[in-house]
C-alpha cells in the first residue's frame, strides 16, 4: 500500500497509491504533491519482503499487535484477532505475510492521517479542502474507469440498455 499525501494541492486526498497510481500518471494535475509508502513491485517479485523484522524493531506496532492477543482490547475473545496477526507476520495458506504491506506502509499512514486530523480541527480549511477534492475527483469516477477498461482490456461489446 501506498499513501498519497497532497500537500501543496489542498485537498482532502489520503489514499493508497497502488490503486490509483496509473490514473494519476495519466492526469497529474489532478493530484499534486507528494507519494509516500512503498512501491512493491521488487519486494513481490523477490521475496525480500520481511514483516517480522518489522515487528520486532518497531516497539509501537510490536506493542499495538501484541495487545490484539493478550486481550488488552478484547478481554472477552482473546484470540478475536488471531488470523490477522498471523497474516500479517506468516501468511496463510502459502501466501506471503503482509502482502498489502501493512506494517510497512503504517508510518507513513499514521503520518497522513495525523496530518489530516490537524486539517480538520480548521474547519474553514477542510471545507475548502473537500470542495477543492470533490470538484477534482471527477477524473476517478468508476464510470470512467470501467469504461477504460473495457475498452482497453475486457473488449465487450455495447448492448441495449435496461434503463
């Protein structure tokens, strides 16, 4: 996962960049400022991917995941997060741990989202932050992204419509 922060475009952006990534090369008016995270492709390809080192370096997702088992948050069911500790350490099923590069992308989306919680204690700046972002979004409307890509992958034909 990728985090795209926007700081110099003013708007109300946080999302991952793997999804919208291409898009953006497309039209990069449209999202302006800085991409923070990691670019995974190297990493998938190569395996070198190692979430545990992670975890065990890094005190705050150490002490935050081992409170998912010790039932710091689920006194009642302990063992509640199980599966996705072990996902995200292990993996499951033969997959590699962390495939979404949770751990670690999670600095730099703690960053992002601190930032955006700052933004919204001034309420005239995150208004004029999310017109700004709502006015620009109209480039990733799913309508065009479907359209795109049936046209450049799926082929499918026009029918008649329901409507």
């Amino acid at each position: 996962m990728k985090i795209i922060a926007v700081p110099n475009y003013e708007a109300l952006s946080c999302c991952a960049a793997d999804i919208v990534e291409a898009q953006i090369r497309q039209k990069p008016d449209t999202c302006l400022g800085t991409v923070t995270g990691s670019w995974p492709e190297g990493m998938y390809r190569e395996r070198t991917y190692n979430p545990m080192s992670i975890f065990e370096t890094n005190h705050e997702i150490r002490k935050a995941m081992s409170q998912w088992l010790d039932g710091t948050l689920f006194p009642n069911e302990p063992l509640a997060m199980q599966d996705l500790y072990h996902t995200l350490l292990v993996g499951d099923y033969g997959g590699m741990p962390d495939s979404y590069f949770v751990l670690k992308d999670f600095g730099s989306y703690s960053m992002a989202n601190r930032r955006m919680m700052e933004d919204y204690q001034n309420r005239d700046k995150w208004l004029r932050m999310a017109i700004v972002n709502t006015a620009k979004s109209g480039f990733f409307s799913s309508d065009r992204t479907i359209r795109q890509y049936n046209n450049t992958i799926w082929h499918i034909q026009d029918g008649p419509s329901i409507l």
